[in-house]
C-alpha cells in the first residue's frame, strides 16, 4: 500500500504539487493524469524520492519512506520511463541484471530473473541477451526497460509516460504485456500518462491532477459517470465518453438470455470491440461464450447502445 499523506512541492515559491492525499492499494494499477505542468510526474518522482517533498509524507506499507537513505528505496521500487533509459553500452542482458547486481545477489541467481524475465517479455534469451539496445526496435526496448524495472521483484513498480514514443501498434501490444504482467506478478503499479486512453484501458483507479492539485481520484467508471470538476469532463472528453464506457466493461456484464446467430464473442471482449463488431457485420445481437466455450447468453445492439449513453 501507497499511502501519500498532504504532500506538497515548491519550486522558489511556486507550488507544484499543492497538498495531495489518496492511497493506493496493494496489486492494483492507478494511473495518474493531467496535462503538462499539472504535477504529476513530480508526485511520482516523490514517492522514489528522485524528488523531496517540501512537507508531507509518504508511506510504503506503513514505513515513512524518509526511513531509508534514497539510494537503498530507490532499488526497493522498479521506476521505467519514456525510451526506456537503457545503458547503451551495455547488453539486454547486462542491462536487467543492473539492480540485482547493485543489491549483491549472486550470479546464478541474476541469471536465472534475467532468464525468467526475458522469456516472460517475449525475448529468446538466446537471441537477445548479447545484443546492444540499438539493435533492438523501440517495442523491444521498451519491454526490456520494464523487465529492468521489475528484475529486483519490486513490490512497486513507477512508470513515468512509458509508452510515450512508441507507434499506435506497438503501445498497445505493451499496454496488453503491463496489464498481463501485473496479473501475473501482482505489483504495485503507479503510472503516469497524458493520454486518457490509455488510462482508461489500464488503471483501476485513475488520479485527475490539474495545476499541482488532485482534482478526483476514483474507478474510471466513477469518472465517466460523475466527473467531479470541468477540467475533469474536459479531460475525458464529451464525444468520447460513450466509447470510454463501453471500454472499460466486458460483455460478460452485458449478456442476456436468448440466442444469436454467428461466431460467438468471447466474455472477455470489451462492450466497445463488442459494438463495433456488430456493426460491422451489421447484426443486431452476437452470442457470447465463456473461457470453456460454453454459450452464455448474447450481446445485443440495443443494449450496448443504451450502455454508451449512459442508462442505468
């Protein structure tokens, strides 16, 4: 658990960050936003302490993180960043062990969470462990950059716009590979974003900052739903929040009885993906199976659209 407790930054007399509270629970992923100059990379930076706060605390399961010098919490918690800060000089493989070195573990062991983390990142270590960052592409590099961050079995893992400079294609492949991983791994997950997209497809809670202030913290259905200030409406924006709803639930929550003709959509589909394939394919219901295959139940056109609109 993260508990951030009236924290505070000024810069020679400009507030930054002005009197944040909010926890965020164990094994879950909170996505914080804003737009720039709005705080939030400096509210995460706080917690690592790459940045001290000017008054405040911050707690890591129960433990005031001024109890240890910064060096020594900075190898406690996995931070990755946009372009992935890998050493250029150094291998992929060189590059994952860094903080396993750094706290002394011996080789085998470093060898063997270097190994662990590379298969689970989809890269052959016998392909890429010698390679140098260059000769990877910037989907690759990006997954060895959160394999470094997690090589130290982090129970918090700090992301600042991680995905930031990689193309529609590749972001969304490595927004997939973080919700799996987290899944997986169960990690504390903290990650800052401008893009309301990607908030909404990964974060179980979301953080709204605007002028250094924490405007609304709450489940983006809370968001879409009750957006607490205008600033909050604006960030999601009106022409999107039908989409966004249908985004964030799965037709599991949306099926009834009855059945429909064609290929079934698995219950794990998204009411969005759901929608427009029916549109698509020009149906009005699709029959929806669980992970079995077993037919639940169908999706209709009508009841997604009464979804997007926001109907109870």
């Amino acid at each position: 658990m993260i508990e951030i407790d009236d924290i505070t930054k000024c810069y020679d007399g400009r507030t930054v960050v002005d009197h944040v509270t909010m926890t965020i629970e164990p094994r879950t992923l909170t996505v914080i936003v804003g737009t720039s100059g709005s705080g939030k990379t400096t509210l995460l930076r706080m917690i690592n302490r790459l940045v001290e706060p000017t008054s405040g605390s911050i707690r890591l399961d129960g433990e005031d993180n001024h109890g240890m010098p910064g060096f020594e919490l900075r190898r406690r918690i996995g931070y990755a960043i946009q372009g992935d800060g890998l050493f250029p000089h150094r291998t992929v493989a060189e590059n994952i062990a860094t903080v396993p070195q750094l706290l002394g573990w011996d080789g085998a062991r470093i060898r063997a969470k270097v190994a662990e983390l590379m298969q689970l990142f989809q890269l052959d270590p016998a392909l890429f462990s010698t390679r140098f960052p260059h000769e990877l592409s910037g989907g690759q590099q990006q997954r060895v950059g959160v394999a470094r961050a997690l090589a130290a079995e982090p129970n918090v893992l700090l992301m600042d716009e991680p995905f930031g400079a990689l193309d529609p294609i590749i972001r969304a492949k490595a927004q997939a590979d973080l919700l799996e991983i987290r899944k997986l791994l169960g990690t504390t997950i903290v990650l800052v974003t401008h893009d309301m997209s990607e908030a909404f497809n990964l974060a179980d809670r979301i953080a709204v900052m605007d002028k250094g202030a924490l405007v609304q913290y709450g489940a983006p259905v809370d968001l879409l739903k009750r957006p607490a200030t205008e600033f909050v409406q604006a960030m999601i924006g009106l022409g999107e929040r039908p989409f966004r709803l249908l985004a964030i639930e799965s037709v599991a929550t949306a099926v009834e009885p009855g059945a429909a003709e064609g290929e079934p959509l698995p219950q794990a589909t998204s009411q969005r993906d759901a929608l427009a394939h029916l549109l698509w394919t020009g149906r009005k219901a699709a029959p929806v199976a669980d992970e079995a295959g077993g037919i639940l139940g169908r999706v209709t056109l009508e009841e997604l659209s009464r979804r997007a609109a926001g109907s109870p």
